[in-house]
C-alpha cells in the first residue's frame, strides 16, 4: 500500500539535506508543498513511502540517478521577460557608461545571470545590451553573457528558447518584432528567439554551495535576482563573496526588490536600491 504523506520525521531528513547541499531554507510551512512536488516522483520510481524514497535518495544510486530531478522538483522558477525593467534601464545609462570610463571605450562587457531559470533574464539582458552596442559601438565592442541554475530543467527550456504567447506579453512590441520568430503550427503559436540572440548566450549549470565556481573569467556585471531569498543570511554571505571574486572592481551587483546586502561584510557598496557596486 501507497503512503504519500510525508512524516515529520522524514521532512526533517530532506529539509537537512536541501539545505546542507543547495543552502536553501526549507521551514515546517513548506512541508505540504514539498510533499506534493515530489509525489509524482514516488509514483514514477514505484516506491510506496517518502522513506523509501530517501533511501533511494541518500544511497549511491540514487545520487546518481534521482538528484537532478529531486532538485528540479525542489526549487521554484518563477520569472518574466523584462522583470524588475528599472534594472536594465540602470545598467544602460549608469553602469555601462560608469564601467567604459574605469576601464576605457570599445570594452567587451561580460554578464553573468546568476539563477536565470528558464531563460527570460538573460534574453532580456541580451536584447537591451544588443540595442545598446548598436547606438554605442564607439562605447563597447560587444557583449556575452553567462546563464547559469542549479536546475537542468529550466535551463533547456532556456536553451530551446520557445515560449508561448503569454510568456511574452511584457515584452515591447518593436523588440518582439525584432527578436523573436512566429511558429509556423497556427495550432502552436508560439515564439522562438532568434539565432542571432541565442548565440550570445551561454547556458551551463552552476550549485551557488560549490566551493569554486570554476568560473574562467571576471565578470562585469552580475544579475542575482529573487534567488538569495531562498537562502539564510550566513549562506548568502557566503554566495556573495564568491560572486565578489568572480567581479571585475568596479563591476555591478543587481539583487531583486525583496532583497538587501545591508550588514553583510562584503567588498560592495549600495549605489541604488538593489544594486551594488564592488569597491
């Protein structure tokens, strides 16, 4: 017989877990909501209690074949085109022009969208900095960005960059035109970025509790937004001084509207709300 209620015991168990290996916060008031993400896993593994699913979990096996999907099921991926667009509108006037005259004109500027899920941030980021290098080419050279997440997931449908109509309703009607391909399946009519924007872009997946990011370059710019909220305060400090070492001095910190670096002891000074500069 089938036990699909998840004890307190075993809660507990995965709670540890998710937080030892990913440094995400799991309180008692997620316990329904993880109980019913991972139901379809006991079902499709054909496993009749969360216990023997942990089993499965903790043992080399099923490190080996089940974590991808357990963390797909854990973390939460929501996000939109042109979200939070005071912060493109920031990078553009402000901190691209502020990091041409630190480091001189026709710099090729390095982004890295740090937790992108399914792909809008760095396609935004993409569009808005293809728009910028067309009317500043004296100013930067050209562009790339980074896109990582912990979650395989997300990251192919960002890699597929096919999204249907109301995916895209936040998106200007000139770069919709501009930037994006109709299906030709009037069943299907959905959207598709094209090539020329999807060749800026490289997707790869990254765990913020890595010791080393084992990045191969500095970045100018990074966006982490409505990621850290997930995590506690000495895990964030943490992420954020690994992302410090992977940011050019001078270079630019964009965190969500919910979250604060305020008393963290890292190389980064508030400029606006929500964005850091490193000192």
């Amino acid at each position: 017989m089938i036990n699909n209620t998840l004890s307190e015991h075993d809660f507990q168990r995965l709670s540890q877990f998710i937080h030892r290996e990913f440094g995400i916060k799991m309180p008692p008031i997620k316990k329904v909501l993880l109980e019913s993400r991972l139901q379809k896993r006991l079902r499709l593994l054909g496993l009749n209690s969360f216990t023997e699913y942990i089993d499965f979990l903790f043992s080399p096996e099923g490190k080996a074949q089940e974590m991808i999907p357990f963390i797909n099921k854990v973390t939460t991926n929501k996000t939109e085109f042109f979200r939070e667009a005071g912060h493109f509108d920031y990078m553009t006037r402000t901190a691209i022009p502020d990091l041409v005259q630190q480091h001189g004109s026709r710099k090729s500027l390095k982004v890295w969208s740090a937790g992108c899920s399914s792909g809008e941030e760095p396609y935004t980021l993409a569009m808005v900095l293809s728009e910028f290098h067309s009317r500043n080419q004296s100013a930067i050279s050209g562009f790339s960005i980074l896109a990582t997440d912990i979650s395989m997931e997300v990251l192919e449908i960002a890699h597929r960059a096919v999204y249907p109509p109301d995916r895209v309703v936040g998106i200007p009607l000139d770069f919709k035109h501009k930037y994006f391909m109709k299906s030709k399946n009037p069943a299907k009519p959905n959207l598709r970025v094209v090539p020329e924007l999807r060749r800026l872009i490289t997707f790869g997946r990254l765990n913020f509790m890595d010791g080393d990011y084992g990045l191969k370059e500095r970045y100018d710019i990074i966006f982490c937004r409505n990621v850290i909220i997930y995590f506690d305060r000495p895990t964030q400090e943490k992420i954020f001084h690994k992302f410090c070492r992977n940011l050019n001095d001078g270079g630019y910190v964009f965190v969500g509207h919910s979250e604060t670096l305020h008393g963290m002891d890292v190389p980064l000074v508030q400029v606006s709300p929500t964005i850091y500069k490193k000192k």
